[in-house]
C-alpha cells in the first residue's frame, strides 16, 4: 500500500512538472509574439517617421526653389527695368543735345530757364514769353517746361538753323522730314531726334520762309 501511494505521488510530481513546464512554454511564446508586433510596430512608425521626414524635407526643398525661383524672376525683372530706365536715360541726354535752344530743353523748370534767359516780358496762360524771342511752354503746374519755341532769329537750333531762314535749308541740316503737314497758311516739317526718337524739332513755313521752331519730347 505504501509503495503505491509513492508511485501516485511521484506520478503526481511528474505530472505538476510538466504542467509547469507546459505553462512556462506557453508564456515564452506569448512573450516572443508580444515581443515581436512590439518590433513590428517599432518599425512601421520609425518608417512612418521616415516617410514623413522625407516628404517633409522634398516640401522644404520645392519651397526652397519656389522661393529662389521667385527671387531670381525679381531680379531679371529688376535689371530689365535698370536697362529700360537707363537706356530711356540715355536716349534723353542724346536728344537733350539735340533740342537744345541755346542752352533750354524741354523738362527744364522755369526757374532753370529764368537763370539763363532772365526774368520774361509777358505770360500768356501757360506760355512765358522772354526777350530775345523764346516763348516756353509749360504744363499743369506751371513749374516744367513742355515745350520751347524760338519766334526771332536771336536763338538757332543746333544744327544751326533759325527763324527768318529757307525752309530749303532743312535738308541740308536735317535732311528729309518725317512728318509733313500742310496747312492753309504754310506748310509744318517735324523732325524725330535722339535715340529711339523720343525727341522732335517742329518748323513752322509760311511762303516758304520758317517762321516758328519748337522742340519737345515725342509723344
């Protein structure tokens, strides 16, 4: 009898062991599959933050190139408008040289034009008459001078060419006219000067002779 209850016990041990075991097994593998979706979703949000860092940094780029584009559009516009301005600049200066009655040209203000001409004999609206025959006209403000007419022979133009002289001597000094008008009391000659022909010298004919010479800028 005593040896039969030990053989149970002993059974019973063995049994309890393996159970154990069995259990211990068990919990090792839940571990490890624990462990593991642990490193799955470890991986998949460090490529997640991948992703994200990568179109992050492909928007920061396109920004950036967006941005340098833009920056170098501003630039070529801004040279482009520096070249206009100073080639306008420049097509001024020529035909300044060009228009110039004894030293007045069209832009000048009448304070300018007092300085050299001294004070006028007659104002008449927007045109300031002086002595030696030049008349300027001005605009709006009354402080720029829109245009500069010679009446008298006092004052040439550069080309040498005044009132009271043949209108036959404008090819000679200017060659052929680019606008003729004829009106009922003589005929009008207009001349385009200076770079991009911004500036023009009109004669005024009547019977031939010229009787009025103005400059101003071409519209």
């Amino acid at each position: 009898m005593k040896k039969i209850l030990a053989a149970l016990m002993l059974a019973a041990m063995v049994l309890s062991a393996g159970c154990g075991n069995n259990a211990m097994d068990g919990a090792k593998k839940d571990a490890q599959e624990a462990a593991a979706k642990v490193d799955e979703a470890k991986n998949e949000a460090a490529a997640k933050v991948d992703e994200a860092k990568n179109e992050a940094a492909a928007k920061v780029d396109e920004a950036k190139n967006e941005a340098a584009a833009k920056v170098d559009e501003a630039k070529d516009a801004a040279v482009a408008k520096v070249d206009e301005l100073t080639g306008r600049a420049k097509a001024m200066r020529e035909s300044m040289n060009e228009i110039s009655f004894n030293g007045i040209v069209p832009g000048f203000s009448v304070d300018e034009v007092k300085a050299i001409y001294g004070e006028p004999v007659e104002t008449l609206g927007d045109k300031i008459v002086f002595t030696n025959g030049v008349v300027i006209e001005v605009e709006d403000d009354n402080k720029t001078v829109e245009s500069v007419h010679l009446t008298t022979d006092e004052v040439k133009t550069p080309e040498g060419v005044a009132v009271g002289m043949s209108e036959y001597v404008l090819n000679d000094a200017y060659g052929p006219a680019d606008k003729v008008d004829k009106e009922s009391d003589g005929v009008e000659y207009e001349y385009y000067l200076g770079m991009n022909k911004v500036a023009k010298i009109v004669f005024k004919t009547k019977d031939g002779i010229i009787s009025e010479i103005k400059s101003e800028f071409n519209d």
